[in-house]
C-alpha cells in the first residue's frame, strides 16, 4: 500500500499529471494504507500483527495528529501571505 499510495506523487512530479487527479489518488489510498499500518500494528502476532493492541495504537495516532495540528498552529506554516491584498484593498476602500 505504501508504494501504491507514493505512486500519484511519481506520477504528478515525473509525468507531470493534473495536480488535483493525483492528490485525490493519493487521498483514496490514505484509507487502506492506514488501515493496513493499524492492523499490522495493532493485531495478535497469531493474526500476523505485532500484537500492540487496538487502543495503543489508535491513542498513539490521535497524539500524533494532534501533535501535527498543534505545529502548524504554533508555525503558523499554513497561513498565506496576505502582502498581495493589501493593495486590492486599499482600492476598494480609497
């Protein structure tokens, strides 16, 4: 699944694919791809897991994407550059 999911990102970058057909590609495969991690994770070592159990796994996965929210809160990394509209704005408002 790890290789299906990189390949829209190969394909986007390399064949120069539409941008939005390979990031829902790449959406799609986020489903199996996670649920695979989480039951070879979190499954008995008799079902072919590593036997961690369901509610480690799933409480490790909510800090992480909680840790990840936080980051780019405090890094403020999402945010855009707003310089570009302050000039349309002045107009509007002069």
């Amino acid at each position: 699944f790890a290789i299906l999911f990189a390949l829209p990102g190969v394909a986007y970058y390399a064949l120069r694919t539409n941008a939005v057909l390979a990031f829902w590609a790449a959406y799609v495969m986020t489903r199996p791809l996670g649920a695979s991690f989480a039951d070879w994770t979190g499954k008995s070592t008799r079902a072919g897991g590593l036997g961690i159990g369901d509610g480690p796994i799933a409480a490790v996965l909510a800090l992480l994407i909680v840790a990840g929210v936080l980051f780019i809160t405090v890094s403020r990394s999402a945010r855009t550059d707003t310089g570009e509209l302050e000039p349309m704005l002045a107009e509007e408002t002069g």
